[in-house]
C-alpha cells in the first residue's frame, strides 16, 4: 500500500490503522518476518502471481476508450479574489473525477520482471509485517525506486562496511573504522556517536558478530529516525479533514520545492483530499508558469499574482480566502527559494506565517523545510538557520536518486531533531513517498 489508498485522517480511527503499519512501521519490523531465505522467495513468487494478474485486470479495464480531458476554467476562484488582482488558473476540485492519463508518468505503474528487485522489495514489506493481499504494484515500484536512489550513498557505505566487519566478531578497531565511514556519509556527528556508543557497549558485555553489528547498527539508524517522528505523534503526515490545512514549502534556491509542491499535490488528489495552490513565489518570473504545469497535471486549481513583486504574503491571504469558501482540505504554498542569510528574504516567510496564524488560526499548518540531499551537511545547516525564522515542523528529502550523501537524513532527524516526511527519489510526479524510517535503513543498507 502507498499514499496513494491512504485513508484520511478521520478514516483512519476505524480503518485499523492500515497505513501505520504499511507505510511504517518504525523497528518493529522483526514481527512478521519471513524465517528462512526460502521462505521470503516463497512469498515474493506468491506477491508477484497476484501482482501480475492484478495488473492483466486493470490493462483490460484501461483498454475501453477514455474521454477526453475536460478543460474547466474555475470561475468561481477569479470572482473571489479578482479584488485583490489574484488569479485563479486551472480547474475546480469538483472537476477532479476525469480522465488523468495527460502525462505517461501520471499512469500507475507497470509490474516489473520477477527480478532481485522485486524481491528486495517484497522481502522489506514482508519484514514490515505487510499481508500478501494488501501489497500493490505502487508499493514495490517506490521501494525499487528507493533502493536504486540510494545506490550512490549505499555503494560507498556498504562495499566499506563489508570491509570493515570482515567474517571475524566486532573489533574496537572495526568500530572505530565504522565511525569514519558513517561521518563520511553525513550521517553526522551526534548521530554517529549514538549509534557507535550503543554498539561499543553491546560489545563490551558480549561478542558480536559482524551479522548481529549489522542488526544492531540498522536498529540504531531506525531509533535515531524514528525519534522526530515519534515525538511529532503524527507518525505519518495527512491532512487532518476536518480542518484546513496549509503546508508551506521553504528552503534554499534550486532543492526542489515546486517540483516536491507538484508532487504533493498528485500525492493529495490520488488519496481523496481537495488541494488549492498558493503561488507564492513571486520572486523568479516563470515560477507562476511552472507551478502551473504541475497543477494542470493534477487537475489542482492555483492563486497566483503574476504582476511583477507581488507581495507573497498576499497570494497566501488570497489562496486562503479562497480555500475557506471553497471547504479545501489542504492548501500548498510555494515559496521563493532564499538562502538562510538574506534577512529581508526570511522575514518575508515570517509574514507569510503571520498571515496564516490571523487568517486561519484553526488551520492545521506544516512548515516543511526541503532539503535537497546531495547538499549533505548543508542541508542541516539550512535547517538550523530556518528554524529561527520559522517554526519548522518537518523536512522533505529531495534529490536521493544521484545523490551519494543520503546519511544527512539521519544528521536532520539527530541534530535538528525534525521528522522527515517525504522523501524524493527523481523528478516524476510519483517520485515522492510518505518517509519510511523501516524501508530507508532497509534501502540504505541493503545487501547486508
Ligand atoms: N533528480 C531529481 N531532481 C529533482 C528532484 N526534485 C527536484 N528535482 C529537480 O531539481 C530542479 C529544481 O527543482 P525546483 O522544483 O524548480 O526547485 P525549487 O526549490 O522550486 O527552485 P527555486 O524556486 O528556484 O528556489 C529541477 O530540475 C527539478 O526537476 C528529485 O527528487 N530528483
Ligand atoms: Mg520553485
């Protein structure tokens, strides 16, 4: 299962809890986990059977002719904030149910060959504890993504860490090899020292074999993870229904807020909610264009003031006059990129935040800083530099796939101590995945 068949918020009470323990579940992934190597080729050929003829149904059902796609002009969107020289570009919400097949990466994806991809995937679902029946193609198509996207970081971690524990039980030295190799990943200090003092003590109360360093080492990743999210008691980022929510885009120029934006929109439209977009990036004269073409892609109606230095803050006020006639469920609001020391750049943010806190104090908002992963430890000093201007409530990872530096996730969860929410993985539209603390470290480390 993926964000996709997320049940909303207020679904989730009486849904089981389904997507806690799909998209998530943190380390408690030892529960279900398939015995023996056998066993997991065993389920991987019963997945991948299913998947298949699953896959043959629908490729019948996309056979039949389609409709076109139905232009709308959201009409109702210009009248409202026509005042405030504003504009409403793209369709309603209500036009949402049509056909969505504009562009090849909006399809589903395709079921891949029995290969060790799928079966690198549907051994990490089995060990999250995911049934058979409740795996979809989405589901091993993103981890195929994830594993592939993080191969430059992997391939440096773990050829080395391969190196480094040999056959023999845990030396000193070998730790203390390891805490080179994780810095040089940017996993960072403050995480690094946590997981190697955790491994230092185990070894001092037993011999540890280079299989069970592993184990020790994954779960320790997992905690560090796991920790921002567990305190943020949210374990996975949906918009509450019941409320509006604005999550605000942030962060330094070029790390892929518009493109995560367009992403997020998709990501929100497939799973049910109505979503408006704020064009709040002013600054950069084709920024309007391009968020356009992202919303056009899903159907999402956009607030934009293409007049030259348009204040953001009052798109944001536009966007949100307009979410609150319309009962939106979530508001994206794109942001000029700006670095961390232009202080007239981040005061701007700040007024973007006070208009949200006096428009709509019951709105649920996120202050979601975008990190671009290749900048490695940058990225948490961009996260450190925007907290003071804004409260920050969460990361979005951009950039894994080509990236070699996807530790600094573990250096934003340890340090900053924000939760990571979102990762991406490349520039399609379903490039972009709920954080999975579990399937990260599994795809980090993958091949030990
Ligand atoms: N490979 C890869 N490229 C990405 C990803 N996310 C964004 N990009 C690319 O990064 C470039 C910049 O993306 P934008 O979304 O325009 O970044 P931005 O932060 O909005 O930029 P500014 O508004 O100028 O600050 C584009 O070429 C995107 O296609 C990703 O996850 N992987
Ligand atoms: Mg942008």
């Amino acid at each position: 299962m993926t964000y996709d068949s997320l049940p909303n918020r207020d679904e989730k009470k009486t849904n089981n809890n389904e997507i806690l323990s799909n998209i998530d579940d943190g380390n408690s992934g030892t529960n279900n986990k398939i015995s023996t190597e056998e066993d997991s080729l065993v389920w991987a050929r019963q997945l991948y059977a299913r998947l298949k003829a699953q896959h043959e149904s629908t490729l019948t059902i996309e056979k039949q002719p389609q409709n076109d796609i139905k232009q709308v002009n959201d009409t109702s969107y210009s009248q409202e904030t026509k005042s405030s020289n504003t504009q409403s570009i793209g369709l309603n919400n209500d036009e949402l149910n049509i056909n969505r097949s504009v562009s090849p990466d909006l399809k589903s994806p395709q079921i891949s060959q029995f290969d060790s991809d799928f079966t690198w995937s549907s051994e990490v679902l089995a060990a999250k504890g995911v049934k058979v029946d409740q795996v979809t193609i989405e589901d091993i198509d993103w981890l195929t993504r994830l594993r592939r996207g993080l191969q430059k970081t992997r391939q440096g971690l773990v050829s080395q860490l391969l190196d480094i524990l040999g056959d023999d039980p845990l030396t000193p030295e070998a730790v203390n090899d390891l805490e080179t190799l994780l810095l040089k990943a940017d996993v960072g200090v403050n995480a690094t020292d946590k997981v190697l003092s955790v491994l230092r003590q185990r070894m001092n109360e037993e011999i540890i074999d280079p299989t069970e360093g592993i184990q020790i080492l994954k779960n320790e990743l997992k905690n560090l993870l796991e920790e921002p999210i567990r305190e943020s008691s949210q374990k996975v980022l949906t918009p509450d229904k019941n409320r509006l929510n604005i999550w605000l885009l942030v962060g330094v120029n070029g790390v892929g807020k518009t493109t995560t934006l367009g992403k997020l929109a998709n990501l929100a439209v497939r799973s049910g909610y109505t979503v408006l977009i704020a064009a709040a990036d002013t600054f950069r004269a084709a920024a309007v264009q391009q968020i356009e073409v992202w919303g056009q892609r899903s159907h999402v109606p956009i607030i934009a003031n293409p007049s030259v230095n348009a204040d953001p803050a009052a798109v944001v006020f536009d966007a949100l006059n307009a979410a609150k006639a319309k009962g939106t469920n979530l508001v994206l609001v794109d942001t000029a990129g700006r670095l961390q020391t232009k202080h007239n750049l981040m005061e701007e943010l700040a007024k973007i935040r006070r208009v949200i806190d006096r428009l709509a104090p019951n709105a649920v908002v996120e202050s979601l800083l975008v990190l671009d992963a290749s900048q490695g430890q940058n990225g948490l000093y961009q996260a450190m530099a925007f907290a003071k201007t804004i409260p920050l409530t969460g990361v979005i990872l951009t950039k894994l796939d080509g990236s070699a530096r996807g530790g600094v996730a573990l250096a934003v969860a340890s340090e900053a101590k924000l939760p990571i929410r979102f990762i991406g993985a490349g520039e399609g539209i379903r490039d972009l995945h709920p954080f999975s603390s579990f399937e990260f470290v599994e795809a980090l480390l993958a091949g030990k």
